[in-house]
C-alpha cells in the first residue's frame, strides 16, 4: 500500500483525499513558543528591575560620600554650629537635586557625627519596574546607607 504526503491510514478529509502530516500539525508550537516568550520578558523585566536597583543603590551611596565630605571639609568652621548647620543644608539640597526624584523622598540624618567625624545617614527608596501580580519585595527596593568623613582642620 502506498502512502502519499505522510498521511497516516484512516486520514481522509471529505470527499476521500488524505491529509498530510503537515496540515495536521499546523500551529502546534504556537502555544509553547507564546509561553517560552512569555518567560523570557518576565525573566528580562526582573533582570532590569535588579539593574536599576543595583545603580540606584550605586548613586545614593556616591552622593552621601560627597555630601558627607563637603560638610568635613576644611572650609567649613567647624567651631561655628550655624556654619555647619549651613554647610549640611546645602549638602542636603545638593544631594536632592542630584538624585533627583528619589532625593525628593529620601531621608538625610545627620544626628551620628560628632566633633571628629561626620555621620550622615541616607534612606531611600528605589523605582519599581514591575507587572501586576509581581509586586513583591525585592532586595533593592530599600536604600539604607551610612557614610563616615574625618573632619579636616588644619594644624
């Protein structure tokens, strides 16, 4: 017996012609390959949510180093309150404009410094990238960070 097109015994279609293999199989991997995508973005969305937390962290650590460093510098007198009381208001304000909208919500303490050093505590939180139903919590949605700074004098 001969078989034409892959059709299998017992294939026939109306009007008594086979149908091929091929015509049966059409469409099969549509459902696999939309599922394997589907993956693959949630895996890319979560890979880039961990980047932007990554760098943000980055930024605010940098800026509170240079925040706490303009405040222990040696133009600053640190033997005048109102002079350093102005010096971390400006290193506030600098530091807001420089993370922008995450500097617009994030907390600045100042209260761990004392008359050798300079303590400044940043707390913020990171942008959240995420699809409805993977709202969780990520490692890097909190920003938690202290920075120390010998204050300069001159001898």
């Amino acid at each position: 017996m001969h078989r034409t097109n892959g059709a299998e015994p017992g294939d026939t279609e109306r009007g008594g012609t086979t149908r091929s293999r091929v015509e049966r199989d059409t469409g099969a991997g549509l459902i696999g390959t939309s599922v394997t995508v589907m993956v693959f973005l949630v895996f890319l969305l979560f890979t880039v949510q961990i980047l932007i937390g990554l760098y943000g962290r980055s930024v605010v650590t940098s800026t509170a180093y240079d925040g706490a460093r303009s405040v222990a510098g040696s133009r600053v007198a640190h033997d005048d309150p109102a002079a350093e009381e102005a010096a971390r208001t400006a290193a506030v304000e600098r530091m807001r404009r420089q993370l922008g909208d995450v500097g617009e919500r994030a907390m600045f303490d100042w209260s761990g410094s004392d008359a050798d050093t300079v303590v400044l505590r940043v707390q913020a939180d990171n942008p959240r990238f995420s699809l409805p139903g993977f709202s969780g919590p990520l490692a890097t949605d909190h920003i938690d960070r202290t920075v120390h700074a010998r204050i300069e004098r001159l001898r």
